[in-house]
C-alpha cells in the first residue's frame, strides 16, 4: 500500500460567476521513504497540490488515499486531526513565534499530544540537538539568523514523528549557505527513513531529491527519478554553528 496515491484530483476555486480550474486530474503515487521535489512556475499548482496533500485544503473532485484512508471522505475535525498527527510543515517565512526560545517553538506540536511535561521537553530537546542548535536552545527565535530560523522549523515540523514532512520553498528566504545547510538537513532526516516533499522552483534545491515531478497548468508534465542527486557536500553544506 502506497502512502499517497491520488487518482484524477482535481480543484477548482470559485469567485461569484468565476470558475477557475487549478489542478486538472493529477495522477500521484508516493511510497514511505521516498523523498520527491514538486517542481513549476508560479501559478501552476505546485503549491495547491502540495495543500491538498498535507490536509490544508480539499479537492473538488477525483480520489486521495493516505496510507489507506480515503481523504475525501473525511470530515473536517477529521482533516486536522491528520494534520496535527500525520504531516509537518516547513515553509519560506518560518512562522516561528519571535518572542518565544528555540525550545518553546519546537514544543508546539507537542501540546496536542498525551505527552507528560517531562516528554514533550525530552523530544523538543532531541529534535533541537538533531538541527545542530543546542548552543541556541534558549535564544529567542526573532534573535536567529535565517538560516538557523529554517533549521528550527524543520526540528518543529518532525518533533512529533509524522509521516510525511512537506517543506515549502525551504532555501527561498535563505543565502546559499544557508540553503545548503537546509538541503543537507532534509537529506539527513531522509536517510534516516522520513518521507520527504519538497515544493521549489530552484532546479539545485529539488536535485537532492530521488524525484523531480514537474507541473505546470495544473498537470503534472513529467515525473522522473534523479539520476545524478545532488549531495549536501556538493553544496558546503555541513551543518554548522
């Protein structure tokens, strides 16, 4: 069983009198494990399909499985329980919390969870430590560079152990080492076993992946294994402190 398998998705917004179709009957599989790049200009749906995989927004017609369970079917207390427990996000702002430490932003996720005090401050730390910043554990966020900003929220969106960890233009904020370091995260936490979906426009950001599915128009144009992946090392991309 596929962890995600679409069929015929489609979404269309509406604005009065206004149709606007967006995603034109995508066809997706994506196994445990794998880590895949979304790729397109702006406007072709690459971002769209990227909400309807992580739950943030519903498709207007076709069929989405996640790990066997019929997305379209569910309700919407239903949706945000799947995406409290089954997905993390990483995107281009960070949406840290500025006035809160690096510890407190990573613990967020925990306060859904039936987690002591004591184990939620215990995985916070972990996951901390796991984005080469516990010299930083106490900083406030608005104190970070953007670099380590982006590492923070990736320690955030795995703290609670998801199954798929999307990350939204993750380099576009960032200079290039930064962006390396970032991509030399991600590649980490994959190799480590995590399922990873990166969404970018940057052709060097979406070769660390195994797959590059491109879209454009609202249709996926192409979807083709990396033969050649780029490597943290290629890009200097140790993490640093």
């Amino acid at each position: 069983m596929s962890l995600i398998d679409i069929h015929d998705l489609r979404k269309d917004y509406v604005s009065g009198d206004q149709l606007t179709p967006v995603l034109k009957g995508v066809d997706l599989v994506i196994e445990k494990g794998e880590f895949v790049a979304i790729m397109g200009p702006s406007g072709s749906g690459k971002s769209t399909l990227m909400h309807i995989l992580g739950f943030l927004d519903t498709l207007t017609d076709g069929s989405y499985h996640f790990n066997g369970i019929d997305v379209s079917r569910l309700s919407d207390a239903e949706l945000a329980h799947m995406r409290r427990t089954q997905v993390g996000f990483v995107f281009q702002a960070f949406f840290l919390l500025p006035k809160m430490t690096v510890l407190e932003n990573v613990m967020l996720p925990l306060g859904y969870d039936s987690l002591s005090a004591t184990e939620r401050h215990t995985k916070a730390v972990a996951a901390v430590e796991a984005v080469g910043l516990s010299h930083r554990r106490d900083y406030p966020a608005v104190k970070l560079s953007g670099g380590e900003k982006q590492r923070v929220a990736i320690a955030r969106a795995f703290v609670a152990d998801p199954q798929v960890l999307f990350a939204d233009e993750p380099t576009g904020n960032l200079d290039s080492k930064s962006g390396a370091q970032v991509m030399a995260l991600l590649d980490e936490l994959h190799r480590a076993g995590r399922t990873i979906i990166v969404v970018t426009h940057e052709t060097a950001t979406a070769e660390h992946a195994e797959r590059i599915i491109r879209i454009r128009d609202g249709q996926i144009l192409s979807d083709e294994k990396v033969t050649n992946r780029r490597r943290a090392a290629d890009d200097n991309g140790e993490l640093g402190k």
